[in-house]
C-alpha cells in the first residue's frame, strides 16, 4: 500500500521498496512530460546522478513513446578534478543511466575539469538560464543536501545559479556508503553544484530518496523548520515538488 500525505506545499508518497518507487517516480515524470509537449515545443530537464537513482532512470529509459529528441537534458553537480572519464564522476554516471540511452535534443555536462572553474560555472549558468528547467530530477544527501548545497554553504538566496562549494564530511563519506569510493580520502573534497535557487525555478520537481541511510534527511526535512540547516526543507515551498521515500527511509516518520 502506497502512503502520501502533504506537509506545507510538498506531497510526500511513501512506497514498499525502491523498485516500486523507482518506477513510479518514472510514471509521473512520464505524465508531466507528456503534458508539457502538449504545450511547447520543448522541454528542459535537470538529473542529479546517484545510485539512489537507479531504479528510476532504469524505469525512465524504459519509455520510449516520448519525444526525447525535444528535451534539453543537464546535471546538478559534478567532483572538481577528478580523472576525465573517471566511473566516479556524475557525468559518467548519468552518461551511463541515461544520457547514453536516450535521443535528448542536447546533453549538457558540467566540467570538473575545466582550468578555471568559475569560467565552468559562469558558462553553466548561462545555458540555465537560456534553457530554463522544467522538470528537476532530484535526490537528497545524508546532511539534507540538495545538489551539493550542504548546510554550511545552502543559501535560499544565492545570487549564483551556479558555484564551486567544498563538501562536509558526511556528505563525502555517503559516497563511500554508496560504493562510489573506497575511502573517505579518495574523496574529492570541491565541486561544482547548481544552487538552491537554480533548481527551485524548475516548474516540476521529483525527488527520489529510497533506503536506510537517508532516514535522518527525510525525517528532518519534514519535520525541522524550513531552514538552510536542513536544505532540502525548501521543498516545502515549492509548488510542484514531490518526495518519493520507500519504507527504509521513511522509517522515523511516525
């Protein structure tokens, strides 16, 4: 049995386990996309690259009656410096999960590479903004991030539609609890992330956030005020957000 409550503005859907949740995040997604084709002539998405989004990239590539060839597809973030093609880096990922298997109209990867990141995050921004988002594919972090806006650089106001952050401590060790890195050294310590605002814009946002490690984050964007503490509480403000949980991480909601 599928349960769904709203708290503020956002709908909260909790589901028996990843899979089903996974393909009902793609069902509605789905369902958006179509509409908006009706609309315009194209469309505008942003994926966040983690495993915690398998299951519904999998379900995602699975439909194949949409017109992928009139949306404009970007990520949220992506590790400074990291080796070009390294399995590690989001651009890889989503190139693997979903920009390599579907026919987008373009694909716009963020370079951790670039020699002088805020030309990278300068020349971002102004594909965002030349191509507003429609629909944001999103997770949430361990701290309550969303992209890379941990708690001590999230700004609900933030003039940048793009910028380089250092990760806190918790949010590079979920990369080792996710099987991404072996270690917590190995971890890049700086990226490039779209900010709160960036992403706040979208007119639709589906946020995936299945298991056991992600209960704290789901428990307390819920319940904690809608603070950059936690900054994955502004969905609470948004118009057309929707969290997606499974048992394990909805599991402190009483």
């Amino acid at each position: 049995m599928i349960q769904s409550f709203q708290k503020d503005r956002l709908t909260v859907r909790i589901f028996p386990d990843r899979q089903e949740l996974g393909v009902s995040v793609a069902r509605d997604a789905v369902s958006v996309i179509h509409s908006l084709l009706e609309q315009k002539a194209e469309l505008n998405m942003i994926f966040a690259a983690a495993p915690s989004q398998n299951e519904f990239l999998e379900a995602l590539c699975s439909y194949k009656d949409i017109e992928w060839r009139c949306i404009n597809a970007f990520h949220m973030d992506e590790y400074v410096g990291l080796p070009a093609g390294s399995p590690q880096s989001f651009g890889s990922y989503l190139k693997k999960h979903v920009f390599g298997n579907l026919p987008f109209r373009s694909v716009n990867y963020l370079d951790g590479n670039h020699p002088c990141a805020n030309v990278e995050c300068s020349r971002y921004a102004a594909l965002l903004q030349q191509y507003p988002a429609d629909i944001v594919c999103m997770g949430i972090g361990e701290n309550g991030h969303i992209a890379f806006n941990d708690p001590h650089v999230a700004r609900f106001d933030d003039p940048e539609w793009v910028k380089t952050v250092n990760l806190d401590r918790t949010c590079r060790m979920q990369q080792v609890n996710d099987g991404c890195f072996d270690a917590i050294e190995e971890v890049p310590t700086h990226a490039l992330s779209l900010t709160i605002p960036a992403l706040m814009r979208a007119a639709y946002i589906f946020c995936t956030v299945p298991g056991s490690t992600k209960a704290w984050a789901v428990y307390h964007t819920i319940n904690d005020d809608v603070s950059e503490s936690i900054p994955a509480t502004c969905l609470r403000k948004h118009r057309q957000a929707i969290l997606y949980a499974d048992t394990d991480s909805a599991s402190l909601l009483a």
